[in-house]
C-alpha cells in the first residue's frame, strides 16, 4: 500500500527537482544547461516570470438535485454520463446561468444548510447531505474566464497555489 502523504510528495519532487537543476536537466523549468560544456560552467536560460492570477471572484452557483435529473442540469441519480471530458451545454459560453446565484470562493453551501437531528449525520455536522437528503446534497459552480491570444501554445494550470 502506497502510504505516503502530500508533504512527502512534494519533498520528494523539490528534491528531484533540485538534482535535476543540478544535472542540468530541465529545460521545461526554462533551466539549461550549456549545448557545450564550457570547464564546469553553466548558462540559465531566463524565462518570464509565472503568472499567478486569483480566481476567487465571480462564480457562479446552482443546488442541483441527487435523484431528479430535471432539477440537475439533466443528469440522473448515477451521474454515469458525467467524466472530465464531453460537450456539456453548461460549460459553453452560451448556456444562460442568470438563474445562478452569484459568489465568490470560498464557498460551501453546506454550511448555509440547516441542521438536522438526525445521528448519521454526525461526520457531515449534522447538515442533511448524502444519499438520503438529494435535495441538498449537489452543488454545481460555475466561472468563466479568458485566455489572451498570445498565451496561445502556453501550458495553462489551474489550481489551487499556498
């Protein structure tokens, strides 16, 4: 069993990372090293600095529904029609979400529930989410964003940054 945890991932991968740069072996990081070797000297190659743009502000968010796929955006009980890829007309530009309640993150909508005095309940807080409680147990977000022309052929992360 694979028992490592995320602090010792990432040690893990600034160490790779830091022996690379040493080697010389990572021009994706825009770090060369000389096409000759020149006596033990090494030329960086300067690239821009990344960009790091905060995503936070002006999302958008539906409470879809666990078993009815008409108050869902038309998925159903399985979701077995939803993966990462495919032509979801509410990730278009054109799908009309004025009827979305606009936010910013963090959000959980969780914690606008009401409690509930039921004991299953416990690990959620006492929220009425899962299986039992369809009614408040998806949430869907939505935000648009641009991409500028001339980050054309860039590679593009989104996520979340410490």
């Amino acid at each position: 069993m694979f028992d490592e945890n995320r602090r010792d991932v990432l040690r893990g991968a600034a160490a790779i990372a830091v022996q690379s740069l040493l080697a010389g072996t990572l021009p994706a990081l825009g770090v060369a090293a000389p096409a000759q070797p020149d006596a033990g000297t090494r030329t960086l190659t300067a690239v821009p600095p990344r960009e790091r743009l905060l995503l936070d502000f002006g999302w958008k968010f539906f409470p879809g529904h666990g078993c009815d796929p008409l108050r869902d955006l038309g998925f159903d009980a399985s979701q077995s029609d939803f993966s990462k890829t495919g032509a979801f007309e509410f990730a278009t530009e054109k799908f009309d979400d004025s009827g979305w309640r606009s936010l910013n993150l963090p959000h959980d909508w969780a914690v606008e529930l009401p409690f509930v005095r039921d004991e299953t309940l416990q690990s959620h807080g006492y929220k009425p989410l899962g299986r039992k409680y369809p009614d408040t147990s998806v949430g869907w977000y939505r935000r648009g964003f641009d991409i500028p022309a001339n980050d054309s052929g860039r590679r593009i992360v989104l996520g979340k940054f410490a």
